[in-house]
C-alpha cells in the first residue's frame, strides 16, 4: 500500500490520483487505499476541513456520513463570542463573528444608514448648505412658511 501521511505528499501525486479535479482528500484517499467505491464518501474525522491528513480521513457510506453530520450539527457548541468596537458610537460589543460586525445595535445601524444616504445641498432661498437623504430644495419648513 502507498503511504501519503501529509496533504503535500497527496498534492505531489494529486495529477496521478485526481485526474478530474477531486478534492484534496478524494486524492488523498485514492492514492492511498485505491478508488473510492460508488455510493461512498470520504469523511474528516475531527470535520476539520483543512486536515486530509490520512489518518483524519475515512470512508463511509453516503448515509452514515450525512448521519455524522446531522448528528454534529445537533451537539454542536454555542459559537464563540468576539469583541467588537461600534463605528456608530464608539462603544464595545460582544457578538459572533460572522464578517460584518459593525454596529452594536440595528439602531446604530440605522443611524449609519442615514448617514450614509445624506447628501449636502444648498438652500434655493437663503443659499445656506444643508443636508438631507430626499430631494428637498430648502433647508428648512421654516424657510418654507416665510416664502408665503
């Protein structure tokens, strides 16, 4: 049997191995014990994704290992929390870091909206600048009651 105790020892015979762009561990798998038999996948047995190394490595059934799966996601642990500085406030927050942690709460992250959509125009009575997120022409309704 061919040993391939590393993903770079699988990855150097991976054009060999893995003629149809398999994965990582699909090549991994193929050159160590052979083809992978139909109906069978090839499973992460700490479900780290990142280690083919062979020993990590098993083969199952389609069924067993979709069982595998559910029954982890199931069991699996509260995320960890991270901490966080708001763009809106300033303050400190805890939350799960899920790429897009910018504000504490949805009304600071409205308020960032907001900002966001004001444009700066100038006032067509008193010439002063003001802003707005619509399409108003004066800066404000007190302007507007002078005029009548």
């Amino acid at each position: 049997m061919r040993q391939a105790n590393t993903i770079d020892d699988a990855k150097a015979f991976t054009e060999a191995f893995n003629p149809v762009g398999r994965s990582v561990r699909t090549g991994t798998v193929a050159f160590t014990m052979g083809e992978i038999p139909e109906g069978y996948d090839v499973h992460h047995s700490n479900f780290d994704k990142e280690n083919n190394n062979i020993s990590n490595l098993v083969l199952l059934t389609k069924e067993e290992h979709k069982k595998i799966h559910l029954s982890h996601k199931t069991k699996k642990s509260p995320e960890k929390k991270t901490k966080f500085i708001c763009k809106v406030c300033g303050c400190e927050y805890e939350s799960v870091n899920r790429g897009n942690n910018n504000y504490c709460s949805q009304k600071c992250k409205k308020l960032a909206e907001r900002k966001r959509d004001m444009k700066i125009k100038t006032c067509e009575i008193c010439g002063r600048e003001f802003s707005t997120s619509d399409d108003a022409k004066f800066c404000s309704k007190k302007m507007l009651r002078g005029i009548s």
